[in-house]
C-alpha cells in the first residue's frame, strides 16, 4: 500500500513543476505544498519537515510516508513506491 505523498515546493521551481508532472501522469495521488504562499506556523511546520528530509530546504521535497526523496529523482521515486508496493 502506498503512503500519503506530500509534494513541497514553489510554483518557480521547473524541477517542482516536473514533479507534479510525473505523479500526476502516473496518477500517483498527492497533496502539493506550494511553500511560496505558507505564512505563520503553516511555513513553520513544512520548514521543519524540509530541514528534516535534507540539511537545508530544497525543493522539490517528496515525502512517501516518512521517506523523502529530495530534488526530482524519478528513479528514487520509483524505488520508494516499488518498496511500498511490496511491503
């Protein structure tokens, strides 16, 4: 079974946006983070999961579950949601 996604990234980033691309042709279910517009503890809460996930925000951050693929690796992606599949 495949564990909640969560996208963080910013709508000026073409890596985030080739990102969204990919699950979404895949019709991999997803929530987007756009962290241009978070304000307050909203911008707090992403920041410390994207300083958890790497040792500064980068983006895109995809979280699969409590694993994170950060930049836009399609292969990591792949593997993560393989791994989940099987589990």
């Amino acid at each position: 079974m495949i564990p909640p996604i969560t996208l963080y990234g910013m709508m000026t980033c073409e890596h985030c946006q080739a990102a969204k691309a990919y699950l979404e042709k895949r019709h991999i279910p997803f929530t987007f983070v756009n962290v241009d517009v978070l304000m307050g503890q909203e911008r707090n809460d992403a920041m410390e999961v994207l300083n958890k996930a790497a040792m500064f925000p980068a983006f895109p951050t995809i979280m699969i579950g409590e694993k994170s693929v950060v930049g836009f690796d399609p292969d990591k992606i792949d593997a993560i949601l393989k791994e989940c599949e099987a589990a």
